[in-house]
C-alpha cells in the first residue's frame, strides 16, 4: 500500500481500557479494533502514569484497527517507519501484557507477509503480517513494534498460543498499512475496499475433487453478483481462483491479502480454473464501503 505524506502523528505506547460515555479531546491514538470493541469512549493509561479519557473516532473490524481522540493535546508522536523491516532485524514489543503497564520484550523479525490461517473465518482475515519472536501476550494488542531507532515498524496484533504448539511466534501490523488505514478511517470514518462482487470459500480437498479441479490450491467462486464487476468479465460460480493482481492465492486469506493493495477503478488481471483449464480475465473493481 502506499502511504500519503499527510498521516497523522500517534503516540506510542498506551494502555486502553472501558470507560462510561464523555468528554472528547485532539491527542491522536492507534490502536486494535478488537482491543476497543463496542466501545465509544474508553480510558487511556498513558507511560508517565497519568490517565486520560478518550473517544473511540472509526474503528475497522476487517483490518482490526481504531483511531481514538484523546483529551489531551500534547501527546508525544511517534516516529513512523513506512519500509518493511528484513528478517532477522531486533525489534523491541512494547504493551500491558496481562496488566503489567509499559512492557518491553525483545526479539527478530522472524518474517514478513505472513497470513494467520483461518483468519478469515473468523471475520478479520489477519494477512500480509509482520512475524516476530518477541514475547506477545494478551494485553500487548495495539501497542507497537518497534526497530533499534525506536521507530514504529509495526502494531502488535496477535499471537499463536502455546496450545497450537507454537514458541513465541506473534504478529504485528506493518506500519505502512495501519497508517494507510488510519488516514481512512480519519478522513471519512470508514475503508474504502475494491468490490470484486463475488463471494468466495475456502476450496477444500472435497470440493476440488468434485469439480475435477487437479488442484487444492486456490478460492471458490461461491456466489457472483450478476450486475457486478466480475460477472461482467465472465467469472461464474464453481470457478477457482488461482492467482488476483499477479498475486497467488493459494488460501483465502491470501486472496483478501491480494486486493489489500487494489484501489477501486484500477483494473486487475484474475487467473482462474474452470472445468480444469486454465482461464485469465480483466475485472475493474468498484467501491465498496463498512
């Protein structure tokens, strides 16, 4: 994604919590979706000890991000590094694991455009992350990540618990793409998405040997709005999609990942199957709107 020069400053390390309806404020905060949830005005526990009341501006489930405005105006703004960090490069987690304010942990980035599988069932598809061994807990949502410079690279966003069998494998949100979201979300309080107008599933070893598809690799094509964009280029249900914008899509939450960087009105090629051949087509995706 590209990022405009105009983004707004945020601070960097905060603690959010519930708080009753009032107030408003111009301090600047970015943070998880899912951290404010229902909310509409929260408190926020600031790293000098103070707390200040804040309103929840727009929030995006999909790309579990929220801009809050809080009642104070001098906030210190963090220093925002746009460019993907490589693999191997220390990072620095900051948060309030399990209540213990201003945490620090320590680690690599393990690597970058990673996607959390079955994300996108749950109904945020957690793609295109940052991965990193530094120590992510509960309560370490929404704060950042940070490189050797103290330069915000990422904000923590999730983790595989010890249950799965991992060892300190969690996610972060690079900072390119929660800024782009951000100015979104602060220009008209919601994302601007491109509408393929198909509804797609997960293609499971099942489905794809009923269709004689060859393959297991790929999204179904569910359904397709007939006066949409993709049933206009010719895109019918039961096909495969294979690859969007020069981009495989092995999974779902790599075709969600695909159209990430797809502005509407921008035309994109989609690579799919169809009775098992092999098929490419044009589609110009619209706006779509939360």
């Amino acid at each position: 994604m590209t990022v405009a020069a105009r983004h707004r400053d945020v601070p960097t390390s905060v603690a959010v919590r519930g708080l009753p309806a009032g107030g408003s404020g111009s301090g600047l905060i970015l943070t998880n979706e899912h951290v404010v949830g229902e909310q509409e005005n929260v408190e926020v526990a600031l790293a000098d000890g103070t707390r200040v009341s804040a309103r929840v501006v727009a929030a995006d489930a999909v790309t579990d991000l929220a801009v809050l405005r809080a009642e104070r105006a001098d906030l210190p703004p963090a220093p925002f590094r746009t460019e993907l960090p490589a693999p191997g490069e220390p990072v620095l987690a900051l948060g309030s694991p399990l209540g213990f304010l201003n945490s620090v942990t320590a680690g690599i980035v393990s690597g970058v455009g990673r996607e959390i599988p079955g994300s996108a069932g749950q109904g945020n598809a957690l793609v295109d992350l940052i991965q990193t061994d530094a120590a992510i807990s509960p309560g370490n949502s929404g704060g950042a990540l940070v490189d050797h410079s103290g330069r915000v690279i990422g904000i923590n966003d999730a983790y595989l618990p010890p249950q799965t069998g991992a060892v300190s494998i969690g996610f972060a949100i690079p900072a390119a793409t929660a800024l782009d979201i951000a100015d979104d979300l602060l220009d008209d309080g919601r994302v601007t998405q491109p509408y393929l107008g198909v509804a797609v599933a997960r293609l499971t070893p099942q489905i794809a040997q009923s269709l004689n598809a060859g393959t297991d690799r790929g999204v179904l094509v569910r359904d397709v709005d007939g006066n949409g964009p993709s049933a206009a280029a010719g895109l019918r249900p039961g096909d495969i999609v294979t690859q969007v914008a020069d981009e495989r899509t092995d999974t779902l939450e790599a075709f969600i990942g695909a159209l990430r960087s797809v502005e509407p009105g921008q035309p994109l090629s989609v690579t799919y199957l169809r009775d098992g051949d092999t098929r490419q087509i044009r589609v110009v995706p619209t706006a779509a709107t939360r």
